[in-house]
C-alpha cells in the first residue's frame, strides 16, 4: 500500500509506519485502514463488469507506536464492503441497492447470530476521514469498530456510480469476546421431523422478522425452526404474501398429525390476533 492510498482517503499521516526498502512508491507504507484494500477491490471488480459485489477482508493494520518493542501496534480488523443491488439477479425478491440497513444487518448478524453476544449500539459520528455518514458501532463501552457510507468524490475515484458501504471491526476484540462464550452441543435428532407451510397477507409495513419473531414468542414445544420461504406482492395493492416453513419435531417420537395439526392452528389464531395480518 502507498501513501497516495492512504491520502486518498483523508488518513492521517501521523502513525504510518513506512517501507525501509519498497519495491515501488504505491507499496511504501504498511495498511493503516483496510478501506484502501477494499476499495482498489471494488474497482477492480468494476472493471470487470461486476455490479453485485460483497466482499470481505480479515488483515492486520498497523500504527507507530514508540511503547511496542518493534515500535508497532498491530490490530486485526475485518473489513466488509457492500456495492450494487440488495439481491444478485437470479433472486426473486422485488430489487433495490444496497444501504445502510444492509450493512448494520451483517454486523448485526454477525455478533447476535454467530458470535451470540448482546445486541450491539449505533451512534452517529459528526467526522469521519472517507464515510459520511458515519456511525461507531458498540457493545457496552466497547468499540467494535465503525460503518458508514463512502463520501461520493472517494467512491468516484474508484468507478462505484451507486453508494458504496463499508464496516470495519475489531477482529481481535471479537476473538477475544467469542472465547468466553461456552459452548454447547445438542444431541442430532433421531426422530423425522414434519413440516408445514403457512402465507400470511399482511400490509408492506410488516416485516419478516415480526411476523418470526410472533411465531416464536408462542413458545410452542414442538416448533423447532421458523424460514421465510417466499414473497409474493401483488399488483396495485398494499399488502404481500409472505410464506413461512414451519419445523415441527419431537426429540422423544414420531410426531402425529393431529399433534402437529393442533400446535400449527394454534400458531394461525394467535398471528391473527398479534398482528394486522390475514391467512
């Protein structure tokens, strides 16, 4: 990486940590920030022809630090950038690009669902070097890192012509946080499991996760799994269908349709009452 990458972007020169023998001006300076990285990326798959683009990297940055006995600090960040349409082409969901809520759903994601930490706080930043907007992302009084969107005459430089968004966290930290989770393993069922299918009619405003998140919160013994499957929005209306695959499972039996059949009534009546939803 070169200093060019680095002023590009707004860094800062203070910290740099520069090349005792480069083997050319644009790799002069070790990485201070993963976006020049992800960037030059996003160009190139540009370049190529590629709209649809999700890439990651996980990679160390370094900083000057006279304290450290090589005179550097290293961190190890996780870098994810988002560019182009919310779905690839092939998908059959209604198209739109890629945004804000694309990008905290990844983090979101990524330390609810995989890591099963605490849910993580958003706050808006005032300056940032090359995002704008900008937000810290925290967990308590953690930084895990930030994410925003690309400033405009940043993206421009490398071909994006729609917004470009990026999150940068802390690796190292979340490491550390996952290895004092204790982790625990379930028995692989023996017994079948039966399935059923259920489409809800409900206004645009209700979303997918509300409509799970109802279904759930019935606490029904038997349920095991709850998948959005489908989405249909018919024309001219206000409303979609939205269908949902229900798993249902006993540890000890093979269940019975009328047991299924009843918890399954059970999982329709009370949507209706919850939400302002049809079936």
């Amino acid at each position: 990486m070169g200093n060019e990458d680095l002023d590009r972007l707004n860094l800062p020169e203070e910290g740099r940590v520069p090349i005792a023998n480069p083997l050319s001006e644009d790799q002069n300076v070790m990485r201070t920030d993963l976006a020049p990285g992800l960037l030059n990326t996003l160009k190139h798959n540009l370049a190529q022809g590629n709209t649809h683009i999700r890439v990651f990297e996980v990679a160390r940055k370094f900083m000057a630090d006279s304290d450290s006995d090589t005179e550097t600090r290293e961190n190890l960040r996780l870098g994810i950038l988002l560019y182009g349409p919310r779905h690839a082409a092939e998908w059959p969901w209604p198209q739109g690009e890629a945004d804000y809520l694309d990008v905290k759903g990844h983090v979101e994601h990524l330390v609810e669902d995989h890591l099963k930490l605490d849910t993580p706080e958003f706050n808006l930043v005032s300056e940032h070097p090359y995002l704008s907007p900008c937000v810290d992302i925290l967990l308590g009084d953690q930084s895990l890192g930030f994410m925003g969107k690309v400033q405009d005459d940043v993206a421009d430089f490398y071909h994006a012509k729609k917004d470009v968004w990026i999150a940068d966290l802390d690796a190292g930290l979340l490491r550390e946080l996952d290895t004092q989770n204790k982790v625990t393993f379930d028995e692989l069922p023996v017994f079948p499991p039966s399935r059923r299918d259920i489409t809800v009619i409900c206004p645009k405003g209700i979303t997918a996760a509300a409509v799970r998140e109802a279904i759930s919160d019935i606490k029904l013994p038997l349920l095991e799994s709850v998948e959005l499957v489908a989405e249909y929005i018919p024309e001219g209306t206000d409303e979609r269908n939205l269908s949902f695959r229900l798993t249902y499972r006993h540890a000890k039996k093979t269940l019975k349709d009328k047991e299924v059949d009843k918890q399954h009534k059970r999982v329709v009546d009370e949507l209706v009452q919850k939400l302002p939803v049809r079936i």
